[in-house]
C-alpha cells in the first residue's frame, strides 16, 4: 500500500486544481491559498517519498507533471479572470505548458533521441510560477494591494516562462532533426 502513497498524492493535486481555481472565483482568497499550499505540499511530500524508497512508476512519472501542470493553468487562468494576472502572462504560461506537452508527444510518438527529463530551467520555470500564485493568492488572501510587486514578480514569471519554453523548443527541435538524420 505504501509504494502507492506518491501516485494517490498526485491524484488528489489532480483533484485539487479546479477546485482552487473555483475557489479564487469565487472569492474565497484565504480556502484557495490553503487549498493550493497543500497541492504544494503534497507536491513536495510525494517526490520525496517516490524518491526515498524508490516508489517510481511509469504512471506516476506521467500523472505527477500533469497535476502540476492542471494546478499551474487552472490557478492562473482563474487568477487572470480576477483580474490579478495580466493577460500576457496567462497567454505564457498555457503556450509554455502546450508547446511541452504537443512537445513530449511528438519525442514518445516518433521515438527521437530526445531524453524523457525535466529540464532545470523547466523546474526554475515551475517554481517561480508556484511562487507568484502563492504570492497573488497571499496578497488577495489578506487584502493587500501592491501593484509593484505583482508587477515585478508577474515579469520575473513571465521572463522565466519565456526562456523554459524556448529551452523546450530548442530541445524538441533538435531530437526532431537528429531523428530526421538517423532515419
């Protein structure tokens, strides 16, 4: 039962994205900080669970990225809807997570030479977005208007989102032309 524990936290993430997102909707700033604090948490808990006693799987690998990436879309579009975060970066993080995942489905489908890892720039990318919803969520959470700070970090967020996704990009269209060239 145990080596199941990680893939059970992921799903329940999973399940927690849309409810964050319609708790930000519906105003209720102080439940969506703690409901996405805990998908934070269980995020952390259950990487470090799979890699302390060894509890990886196939599934798990695929499911864990999902639920982070579901959390991340649905959490910043309902923070834009709210009016929180610009458009522009909205606009970032869905391309950067679609080019990823049309990404991935193009290396699994024709099998390049393109290794199935995280990029770092791609983990950066993804923690300072964690970040700025905390931070967004933490600001609504107890009234405080700091349009400077949102400022900054939504630049910071967005300058991150931009260099992953050209990273990806650049990964992706490499495996695409060595695969072209093995073939």
């Amino acid at each position: 039962m145990m080596r199941h524990v990680p893939n059970i936290l992921s799903a329940l993430r999973l399940l927690a994205a849309p409810f964050a997102a319609w708790l930000i909707l519906a105003g209720h700033d102080t439940a969506s900080l703690t409901v996405f604090a805990a998908a934070g948490l269980s995020d952390a808990l259950d990487g470090a669970i799979a890699r302390r006693y060894g509890y990886i799987s196939r599934f798990g690998a695929w499911l864990d990225p999902a639920a982070d990436k579901l959390l991340m879309v649905l959490c910043v579009l309902a923070l834009f809807q709210v009016g929180v975060t610009p458009p522009w970066l909205a606009v970032l993080v869905i391309l950067r997570d679609l080019l990823i995942a049309a990404g991935w489905l193009i290396v699994r489908r024709r099998a390049l030479p393109v290794p199935l890892a995280p990029l770092r720039i791609g983990k950066a990318s993804t923690l300072v977005q964690v970040c700025y919803i905390g931070l967004m969520l933490l600001l609504l959470a107890f009234d405080i208007t700091a349009p400077r700070v949102a400022a900054a970090a939504a630049f910071v967020t967005g300058l991150l989102t931009i260099l992953s996704g050209g990273a990806y990009a650049g990964l992706f269209l490499r495996g695409l032309i060595l695969g072209r060239r093995a073939a």
